[in-house]
C-alpha cells in the first residue's frame, strides 16, 4: 500500500544530487517466541533492525555498502539455525530477501527483507516453518513507517596530488543531508584498487546535514591513483594525479 506524500516523491524523483539511505537499530523485545513440533525452543533472535544499507562481500572479499534506491532493510539476526525457512509478512503479504547475502558476523544467522520506503505498514511478524516466531514490535512499525532520505553532495578530494612511490594519506569531503522524517544512519564505502574498504558512517536527525572528510591511504606507485566512494544507489570516483620524476641531468664532459 503505497503512501500518499507527494512531498517524498518530489524528494526522491527530483533531487539534483544522489539519494542515498541510512542504517537505524531497533532492538526487539525477545515477544511472542514459539516452540518446535518437538517443543524445544527455536533459534534465539538477536537482532531485529531496521537499515537503508547493510554490508556485503564484493567479490567474496571487500565488504561494501549495498542500498537500492527507495528501499530500506529488516534485519534479522539469529543465534542458530534455519535461515531458508525465515520469512517476514507485513500486513499478511511476503517480503522478498534482499538481492545480497550481508556479511556474516560470528556463528549468527542473518536475513535481509527489502521494504519499499512508500509503503505504508500496520503490522508485520517473522515466521519459522510457518508458525509466527516474533510479532514486530510497534517501534519497528515507526520506523519501517518513517523513513530518513539521504542526499549526497558532490564529494572533493585532497591533496590535489600525491609524491611517487610514497603513501599519502588522502581525505574525500562531501556532504549529507537527511531530507527524511526519520532518524538513521548513512553509510558508505570508501576504497581504492586492491586496497578493501572502509564504512563510512554517521547518523542524522530528519533535516540535519553533515560535513564528512573520512581519510583513506594510498600509494603513488603508478601515474594516477584512483578513490572510490560507493554509497549504494550511486557511486563517486576520481583519480589523484602522481608527480612526475625528476630525471636528474648528466653533465657533458
């Protein structure tokens, strides 16, 4: 069911810059837990959140954002077991998986439900082999509900150039502004070739911008160094020129 706001849909159809989400934490109330046919308990959760990106393995190695525009995120971690047999409804209809595996952390399980930020919810609840394991709490509602909208300003970078075979560290500076009705947390990866990634993340209120100057190192070993900065739904880059070598001159005799 789609939202009637026609103030989010001139946010996110006409913003001259890139759109961008956030990550915001709500922990569940461990509610409503089920048994087993067995009676057992069933997996323990220890997360319930909701995020506008999570993390994933790009080329099995570098942990990078992934978002897609107008989507946010239910995440849902578990101590043990049956990730598959996972699935969240709201409002009586399935929600799909998110498109990446996020990275795993521990001996935790991880599911990622993708959520349209348009949609209104009234309620929602994960199920396990199709019995109701935890019901959302209302918080989680609000927030799937509320969502912050990101805008990105055009990033610059320093120093203009960098001395050959050194490491310089290097700053990118951009700005973010939450143009949402809720509070959440941007996030980004920052990388160069060969080099991984780092997450670079800040949490604003609805209308509150931000200046970020989030340093990475590179090395002038080539004639150009390359810096990447991947938000999700859109991606910056630029390359650092390498001063040129001096070829010292040799005297005629």
């Amino acid at each position: 069911m789609a939202r009637q706001k026609p103030s989010r849909r001139q946010l996110l159809a006409g913003s001259v810059v890139a759109i961008a989400g956030s990550a915001g934490c709500l922990s569940a109330t461990p509610t409503d837990e089920a048994t087993t046919e067995t009676g057992t308990p069933p997996e323990r959760l220890t997360e319930l959140s909701v995020a506008d990106f999570f993390q994933y393995l790009l080329s099995g190695t570098h942990p990078t954002v992934h978002r897609k525009a107008g989507q946010q995120y239910v995440v849902v971690r578990l101590e043990r077991g049956a990730r598959n047999h996972m699935t969240l409804y709201l409002d009586g209809e399935a929600v799909d998986r998110a498109s990446r595996e996020p990275v795993k952390e521990d001996d935790t399980v991880t599911a990622v439900f993708a959520v349209s930020k348009d949609r209104t919810v009234e309620r929602g609840e994960l199920r396990l082999g199709g019995s109701t394991f935890r019901t959302l709490p209302p918080e989680t509602i609000s927030r799937l509900n509320e969502p912050p909208v990101f805008e990105v300003g055009e990033p610059s970078v320093s120093p203009a150039e960098i001395e050959p075979e050194q490491r310089t560290e290097v700053t990118v500076t951009f700005t973010v502004t939450n143009h949402g009705e809720g509070t959440g947390t941007f996030g980004a990866s920052l990388s160069g070739p060969a080099s991984g990634s780092d997450l670079v993340r800040t949490t604003l209120d609805p209308g509150e911008e931000r200046e970020l100057s989030p340093t990475t190192t590179r090395y002038g070993g080539e004639e150009q160094a390359r810096v990447w900065l991947d938000w999700g739904v859109d991606r910056w880059s630029t390359e650092i020129p390498v001063t040129a070598t001096e070829t010292p001159s040799t005297a005629s005799e």
